[in-house]
C-alpha cells in the first residue's frame, strides 16, 4: 500500500478515490514543484479536517541532531538568497537557507540545489506557513533541517504561532549573535558609501531603535540600507538573526545586520520613553544627555574645513526648561534643523553628549552622528534668570537687566586675520550699580535704536576685565541684546 492509499483509506467515508487523486493533482501543478505527490496528499486531508493522516508530524524543540528525518509544520521567519559553490568534484552546487518557527522554538532550515532554486521564485515568503521534511544535522550555529531534491517544502493551510524568542535591548551584549528584538524608530541616518579593501564600493547606515528597557543603534550595511529609505520615526521594527559589537569609537555596543540578518516593519505596539533630565543636572562629560526646552536663540551655520580636508558645517542652539538652558551645537546634517525651528519652539534632543567650553567655562551639549533633535508638542516653561550687577564676576556668563545711563558710538576696526567689524559700549544701571557692556559684530548695531533710560536685556555675556581693571560684560555671537 502506497502513502496515498494509506492516507485516503482514512478519508475514503468523506471523498471519492477519483475525487481524492484530482485533488492531489490539483494541488501538485499548483504548487509548482514546491511539493511530491505525497506531501500533496497530506495536504489536501488536512483541508478535509483530517490533520493526524500520513507522516508523523513533530515540534521543533524536540528535533535533534539525531532525529533523522523529520516532518514539521512552521512558520517561515526570515529568507536567504541563496549561493552558488563549487563541489569537490568540479559540479556547481546552490544552497539556500529558511529560519522558521513554531509555538515551541525556531530552527534553520537549508535547502539545496533544485530545492534552493525556490528561494529565487518568489513563492517562499516569510510569514507563510509550509510543511518541512528533511533531515537533521549539526550546524555550525546549532541543530538544522536539510532539505535536498528528495525532501519537501510545501505551503501549508495551518495557523502557526511562532514562540517569543526576542530578546530586550538592555541585555545585549557585545559579541552576542542570533539576536532578534522589535524595536521602534527613534532615528534613521543618510546612508554612506565606501571603498572596500578589495576597490568594490560598499554602503553603510543606521538607524537608533527602543524599547521598553532602553535604546540601541543598528548597523545595515550594503542593500540593506535601502530600508531606511521606507521606515520614520515611530515605526516598530523586527529585526531577525542580528549580531552585537561594540563600537570602537563611542564604546557603545550597537547591532550589525549582515547578509543572514532580516530588518521588516512590524505591526507590534511597542512602549518606549525616552528619559530626559533637567538641564540644571547637566554635568561636563556626560553621555546620552535626553533633555527637551524651548528655543531661546538660534545660531548661523559656518562652514569649516576638516583635518582630511572635507567641508564641515556647525551651528548652534540656545535652549532653557524651568530649571536652566544650556548651548546645543548641531554639526553637519544636523544644522538642517536650524532652518526648519523657530524661537520659543519647544524641541528634544536625544543622546547628546556634555562638553565644557574652553572659552566661557560653560557646559554645553554636542549632537554627533549618534544624537538626535526634533520638535516636540511639550510645554516647556523657562524664565530668564537675571543676575544683579553687583553680583557679577569675571569668568562667567550673566544675564542682566537695566536702564541704559550712557551710550558710546560704533567704532570700526580691523581684526588680525584683515576683516572688519564694529564695537559699540554702554553703561548699564540697575537697582545694585553700573557696569559697561561692549557689543561686537552684528550685536553693536542696537545702539542705533537705545537711548538714555532705555530698557535693556543682556543674555549671556561673558564678564571679564576691561579697562582700568574694571568688570564689563562681553557681548558676541552668542549673547542677546533685548529692547523692552
């Protein structure tokens, strides 16, 4: 008795022998070589309600090396492009490979030759369901299924659920491999080319996912990168098959996708908040520096050359929440962001890092290629904190307000380098005394609209010792002068 006649003898009460073998044949042309007469057979009982017909069916976690042939319904996880390879004998071979999954664990699947040829169809996606028969062997990355030109990989009308097997980003670690996580986007950069060893060209980019328990930044290298042209911030991603290492440069472990990783949307709420501090807890050196305020002043860009001689580009923000504000300087790209903000906006920036200031001794916050600044719908309040003049001293920076007790004229002058620029002075009075305010630049020019009595705020100035010996506030690129 043949397995088809084994298998109908169980169905023959519901369905004609003649009914049954059209079925099978049916079933066969519309598979598309995906599956033998057999397996057909299996199927089409299945469809009929009889489930528990032809070969025993087994669970992927009780497939061991040494199960020999083993028949399994799963759900296709990730798909692999299959390779070409040469043989000892000098025949060409092909090898392709599947990870799926069932309720009770995940396991590789590879498939060869004639059997890796369906990978380039298009027939075998992942999210589908399929019957596997093949056998087992020790791989290099643990126990998996082969499937040659005698073994089976068919579509299957089954429901699979595929075990929780993800893990969370706060217990990566470096050097770890088959990582699977969902994650949403909370970044995506512009992808980069580069020259190989070899003279091929490669591509690069990243994108900075979080979940539940933290945040962490993936690698995509090559076609991979094409990706991050179809995900925005707050999509949920699922990433298969990922490995971990540690960035040279920041010390941060990060995930690298390579050819046997798999990057997809997914349609899984995931909860992640970002944990922003205070600005007045900002201390110098810090890292991964979350804080959100509103925009008090917005700089130029500058261009600038680097040391390999490529063009830079910097530029910065003023930015204050109820307890403080603090610089924030954007380089590159990220000086897109200055033309798309406006003053008193409330934006967010994310895994910056705290740097002092050589010159004003003032902590200030840097976004590199792993920080992030956007808008934001918070409410954010922030006052002016204003210092009395008596109270100010050299080597710090102030904000004060007062009535204008005498004005001097814009004087022109020429810097080292030969440009030209302006200087204006004035003496400012409030409640506690007097001090000189000296303007440079662009700033001099609020002379022209000051009188005597006016009202005045200097932000940020830098107070150091003028002529005589005697403390005046310094008024540059990053200071304001507000007329009230």
């Amino acid at each position: 008795m043949t397995d088809i006649d084994a298998i109908y003898e169980k169905l023959s009460h519901v369905i004609s022998k003649e009914d049954f073998l059209q079925r099978i044949k049916e079933k066969v042309e519309n598979m598309g070589g995906l599956c033998d007469e057999a397996m057909a057979a299996m199927l089409v009982a299945n469809e009929l309600g009889f489930s528990d017909v032809g070969r025993d069916s087994v669970k992927i976690a009780d497939i061991t090396a040494e199960s020999g042939t083993v028949n399994f319904v799963a759900r296709i996880i990730s798909v692999f492009e299959p390779k070409e390879f040469t043989r000892n004998d000098g025949t060409i071979g092909r090898v392709g490979n599947l990870i799926v999954g069932d309720e009770t664990g995940r396991i590789k699947v590879t498939l060869w030759d004639n059997m890796a040829d369906l990978l380039k169809t298009g027939k075998v996606q992942a999210g589908e369901s399929v019957q596997v028969s093949g056998y087992t062997k020790q791989g290099y990355s643990g126990v998996e299924v082969n499937i040659g030109n005698n073994g089976v990989l068919a579509e299957s009308d089954e429901e699979v659920e595929v075990a929780a097997n993800a893990q969370q980003i706060k217990d990566i670690k470096d050097g770890m491999g088959d990582l699977n996580l969902t994650g949403k986007v909370l970044e995506t950069s512009d992808v980069r080319t580069f020259q190989r060893k070899d003279g091929t060209e490669g591509k690069v980019g990243n994108l900075m996912i979080g979940d539940g328990t933290g945040s962490i930044r993936v690698t995509l290298w090559d076609e991979k990168t094409d990706f991050l042209n179809e995900v925005e911030y707050g999509d949920t991603l699922e990433i298969i098959n990922a490995y971990a290492r540690e960035n040279a440069f920041s010390q941060k472990v990060e995930l690298q996708i390579g050819n046997r990783g798999l990057i997809r949307k997914s349609e899984t709420e995931i909860e992640y908040e970002e944990e922003f501090i205070p600005i007045g807890n900002i201390v110098a050196d810090a890292s991964d520096v979350n804080i959100s305020g509103r925009v008090l002043d917005i700089s130029e860009v500058r261009t600038f050359e680097k040391r390999d001689g490529s063009p830079g580009r910097v530029g910065n923000l003023l930015v204050g929440d109820e307890t403080g504000k603090i610089r924030v300087t954007l380089w590159d790209e990220k000086t897109d962001f200055l033309d798309e903000v406006e003053f008193d906006e409330t934006i967010e920036v994310i895994h910056a890092y705290a740097r002092e200031n050589n010159f004003s001794q003032q902590v200030e916050l840097q976004i590199g290629n792993h920080g992030l600044i956007r808008k934001s719908e918070k409410t954010v309040e922030y006052r002016e904190k204003f210092t009395d003049i008596s109270d100010i001293i050299p080597g710090e920076s102030y904000s004060v307000q007062g009535k204008v007790s005498d004005l001097g004229e814009l004087r022109e002058f020429e810097r080292e380098d030969g440009t030209e620029s302006v200087v204006a002075g004035l003496e400012l009075t409030d409640e506690t005394g007097s001090i000189r305010i000296t303007l440079w630049g662009e700033q001099a020019y609020v002379l022209e609209d000051l009188d005597i009595d006016s009202e005045l705020q200097i932000i940020d100035a830098y107070a150091r010792y003028g002529l005589n010996e005697e403390i005046e506030l310094s008024v540059g690129n990053r200071s304001r002068a507000i007329i009230l």
